[in-house]
C-alpha cells in the first residue's frame, strides 16, 4: 500500500497506519486532527467510511459508531456499498437525523507517465495565476477556490486561443492533491481530459505530493479518464450529513 496514502487515511479516520494497512475493520471516535484532508469539510462528523484492502475504517459519533462496530464487526467491504445494506445504514442513521450523503470512489497514481500534447498549446497555471478563473461556470470541477483545500495548479489544452479542457489540483492535505477535470462538452470524448490529467498528475509526482481522483460510481467516462490517465483504483469513501 502506498505510504503516503496510509499515513494520509490514518488522519483522516482517526487510527494509525497500521490500522489502514491490515485486513480488520476499525472503529474509532472522529477528532479533527492536524494534517487531514479538508476538501469540503463539515464543522463535524457524525460518520464517515473509508473502504479499503478489504475492511473498513468507521469513525464518527461514539453513538453511531458504537452501533457500528456491533453490526459490522466482522463484515467486508467488498459488497458493503450494495443498496440493501446502504439502505439498513441509511435507517439507522435517520433516528439521529443524519442521512447518507455520497459514496464515492478514489484513485490514486504512483507514477510519471509519458504523454504526447503537441496537438495542442498546454498552459499552466500556479497560485494567483488561477484567480482569474473564479466564478468562471466552464472550469467549476478543475477549481474549487475553498480556502481550506486551495487550488495550487491547473493546467489547460488551447487551441486557436481557446481554452478546449482545464485540469486542476487543490492541496486537500499537505501530502494529498486532487484533481478534477472539465472539458467542453463539444469536444469531449477527443482524449483531451486523458491529455490534462496525465500531465498534472505528472507534474504532482514531481511537486513530492500523491495524484489522488475522485468521482462518482456511476460516472463511466470519468472512471475511464482515470484509469487512462494512469490511476487505479484504490478506495472508497461513504460520508454523511444532516437531513
């Protein structure tokens, strides 16, 4: 397992290392601890799942994960996401108020990987440069401008002075970069999001951070905009909110 990931889960769920990397479930109360991932954080955690090797890691209210650990003790995280069993958590999670609020799953990339992009003029973008593109409705997926996950690079596909496709990365913890992508509708399926994914996850690799993708179950084309871009996939994440 990658080091970076496992240390980078055990803050987020409040365990150690080792926990992330053996083959048990874990259950441990949430604390917002220094080093997390900060993407679109609540002001708290009532519950949060992370799947991964084949357990899973709970963490949350005491109340909730105490229920938890005596109903999921022993089960594996392979069929764990099926509707039926979303749906019993999804009950219990009611009686307090909260609800289910998305399952996702994650990739991440390890390694450089070579790319053509001749066909088109790549621009970068670092820091300030990245402002201009506030509240620009083409490019709401590369950059999120949240204070506490900032956008530090994109970077962009031209072609006779327009922008075809953006890529960009938020710092969501100090080890942990994400990327997203936005590519125009026009032109999609023409590679360009493979093209810019590629090429920032690289330069990532390169910044010392680890390239991690995140999207939706059902969303086929981004799932294969990662795996093209050389990502495999590595984890999945359940997350809840109020009702």
């Amino acid at each position: 397992m990658n080091e970076i990931l496992q240390r980078q889960l055990a803050l987020d769920y409040c365990c150690t290392p080792a926990n992330v990397a053996d083959h048990n479930n874990h259950f441990t109360e949430h604390r917002f601890l220094e080093g997390r991932r900060r993407f679109e954080e609540g002001t708290e955690c009532f519950l949060k799942l992370a799947l991964i090797n084949g357990k899973i890691l709970f963490t949350g209210h005491s109340s909730i994960v105490d229920w938890c650990r005596a109903e999921y003790a022993g089960t594996a995280s392979d069929w764990f996401l099926e509707a039926k069993n979303l749906r019993r958590l999804n009950d219990r999670l009611h009686q307090d108020g909260y609800q289910i609020e998305k399952v996702h799953p994650f990739f991440i990339s390890e390694k450089v990987t070579e790319i053509c992009a001749d066909d088109y003029e790549i621009r970068w973008y670092r820091g300030d440069d990245i402002e201009q593109f506030r509240g620009d409705e083409r490019f709401t997926k590369a950059y999120s401008f949240l204070p506490e996950a900032p956008d530090v690079i994109g970077v962009a596909a031209v072609r006779d002075g327009q922008i075809l496709g953006m890529a960009g990365a938020s710092a969501d913890s100090p080890t942990m970069w994400q990327i997203g992508i936005d590519v125009d509708p026009q032109i999609r399926a023409a590679g360009i999001g493979k093209l810019l994914v590629t090429l920032l996850k690289n330069e990532i690799l390169k910044e010392g951070a680890l390239p991690y993708y995140g999207t939706a179950f059902s969303h086929f084309a981004s799932q294969r905009v990662a795996l093209g871009s050389g990502f495999v996939p590595t984890w999945a994440e359940l997350v809840t909110s109020g009702i």
